[in-house]
C-alpha cells in the first residue's frame, strides 16, 4: 500500500521494536485499549490477542480491510472509522472506569492530538506514544531548558511523563525525517498540585508562552490591570520558561479572582 504522507503514515515495520514496545505496554486480559492510527495493525495485532478489547479509530478507509482481515481472529477490535481530532476520549468504554491509550501517532498532528486527550485524563490508566523526537523532549523538558514550553507545563500538571526508548527512521516503512521516542504518560488520580480553575490555568500558560521571551509582567499587562499583579505569588519580572508547574499553578490560582 502507498502510504499517505498527508496522513502522516510511516507504518512501523521493525520486528525488534515491536518487541520491546510489547514489553514496556505489558497488555493483559483485564485491559480495555485504545488505540489511534492502527494503519496496518502493527501494534493492534501485537495487543489485540492479549487484552479484553481494542477500540481502533483510523481516518483512512483504505487500511481497514487489511486491518480487520489481520485482525479477524487475534480478539475483540472495535474500529472507529473517525478524524480522531474530532473525538471526545472521555466517552470512549463508558461501561470501564478506565481505559489504556496507545498509538503510533501521525506526527503532523500529534500536539493538537495530545492536548486533546489530556482532557480526557481522569479516563486514562496510562497511554504510549510513538512521537517525534523532539515533542517527546518537549514533554518532559524541565524549567529552564530551551524545549521547556506549553506542552510542557501541561502535559506534566496532568501526568507521570517517562521518556522510554528512541526509534531509529529505518523502524518504519516509509521512513520518517526525524527521530522518534516513545513516551509513556501516567496520569494523576491526585495531582501533586491542583489548580482551582483549569481552564484559567490552561489559558494562562498559552498566554505567557504566546510571549516567552517577555517578561511575565509584560505579557499579563494585557490581561490584568496592574494594580492587581502587584501581591503576584510569583515573582513577575521572570519569563515563563523560569516557572514550574507549581508557580503557574500559584499563579494561576492567584490571577483567577481578578479576571
Ligand atoms: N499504527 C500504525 C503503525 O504503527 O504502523 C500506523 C501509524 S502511522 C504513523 C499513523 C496512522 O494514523 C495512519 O494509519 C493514519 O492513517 C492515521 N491517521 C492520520 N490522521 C488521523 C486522524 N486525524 N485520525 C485518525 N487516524 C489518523
């Protein structure tokens, strides 16, 4: 099949990785999965016969009669036959407290993908993603580092992050241009550090890294009148790359009250 570049298809054809990934998700007859992008079913025929079911949603309709013929006696697949961006990860196995999330993610849209599902975090156990390097760097980056960013701050306010092992391009059929990792995320059932309202958290961190060589002071003049920011919890001549996820929590929690 000629894969499509503009759906970010590199199939993943090295036996090896696939062996490693099967040992790192572990899957066992108790879980219920997700998976996004199955494509040809490299990772779903590698989970399928192990778990108690698979929720597949591939975008591309010409990979699903090879998909369910792979598939046909390995277990239980639901195909969602779905833009993944348009779903809502909290609705996914209602009847299962929780749900495992894995994928081969198509990298032209991975970041928009992984904010996403975050929303669904309180449904995840835990989720592998095959990602480009450099956004698996990018979510476990730690203040102060130059990858350290929005993805950042939110993915480790939600989650757990481990960066687990690099794939090398000649792993896939076509190759990618890039590096790639895989990273397995755990989300909180308690949070080390809760914010009072999310949504101003979320909209807070967007705005400071929007301007991230400005100082804090600089970018919040445009959403705060200033008096207010005088008693700031955090010190407001620091660019947003400085903050931890607990100061903008602090933050955040501090600025709601005016806005
Ligand atoms: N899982 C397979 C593997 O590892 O070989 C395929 C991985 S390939 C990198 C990405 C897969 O995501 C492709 O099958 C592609 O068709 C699918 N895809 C791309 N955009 C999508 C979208 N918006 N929603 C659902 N699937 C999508």
């Amino acid at each position: 099949m000629r894969a499509k570049k503009y759906l970010g298809q590199h199939f993943l054809t090295d036996s090896a990785v696939l062996e490693q990934l099967q040992r790192v998700i572990a899957p066992n007859k108790q879980d219920v999965f997700v998976e996004i992008g199955p494509g040809l079913g490299a990772l779903t025929t590698m989970i399928l016969p192990h778990c108690q079911g698979l929720q597949a949603i591939e975008i591309d309709t010409d990979v699903l009669a090879t998909l369910q013929y792979r598939c046909q006696h390995l277990g239980k697949l639901t195909i969602l036959h779905q833009d993944a961006l348009q779903v809502d990860f909290s609705t996914l196995w209602p009847d299962k407290p929780y749900y495992r999330l894995v994928g081969n993610l198509p990298y032209n849209i991975s970041t928009p993908l992984i904010f996403q599902v975050l929303e669904a975090a309180h449904r995840i156990h835990d989720l592998h993603f095959m990602l480009q390097k450099e956004v698996t760097e990018r979510m476990a980056a730690k203040p102060g580092s130059k990858t350290y960013g929005r993805l950042s701050v939110m993915v480790q306010y939600m989650a757990e992050v481990h960066e687990l092992f690099d794939v090398n391009p000649t792993a896939f059929s076509p190759p990618p241009k890039v590096e790639s990792a895989i990273v397995k995320l755990i989300p909180y059932q308690k949070k080390p550090v809760q914010a009072k309202n999310e949504t101003h958290l979320a909209a807070l961190v967007l705005q400071t890294f929007t301007q991230r060589r400005k100082m804090l002071r600089a970018s919040l003049k445009a959403h705060y009148v200033e008096a207010n920011l005088h008693k700031s919890p955090v010190d407001l001549t620091l660019r947003p790359e400085q903050l931890s996820v607990a100061d903008f929590v602090a933050l955040s929690d501090y600025l709601a009250a005016f806005s």
